[in-house]
C-alpha cells in the first residue's frame, strides 16, 4: 500500500481498547478505528488526547471520513 493509498485523519479520543479507538472527528461525529489499520499515529492512546493517524483510505471512505 502507498502512502497515496492513506489517509489523515484528526479528532479527539473519545474512549480505547485493546483492539480499536473511538475518536471524535467532528462534533457528534464519533468512529471507531481499529488499531491493527492504523499506520501511523500515538502508540499510546488516552481519553481526551487530540491526535493525527493515517489510515487506509478505503477505511476512511466507508466510516465517512475521506473529504
């Protein structure tokens, strides 16, 4: 996968598991991300961070996110 094939995408955690994140992307606008797609972002993610991660914009584009 290239990086043209990815997406970045910022918000804010909402709530994390072991397996996927919730991050708030617009207000109201809350998915979950789950970890194993994320390419690049924090290692450590905690309630209420501001964060960037890239991810598979196939992924980006079904949860609503590729604008």
């Amino acid at each position: 996968m290239s990086r043209e094939d990815n997406k970045w995408v910022e918000g804010t955690v909402k709530h994390a598991t072991e397996a996927a994140v919730l991050i708030e992307v617009e207000e109201g606008n809350e998915v979950w991300i789950p970890r194993t797609l994320i390419s690049y972002g924090p290692e450590e993610f905690s309630k209420g961070d501001e964060i960037e991660i890239e991810i598979p914009f196939w992924l980006a584009e079904e949860r609503g996110l590729a604008w």
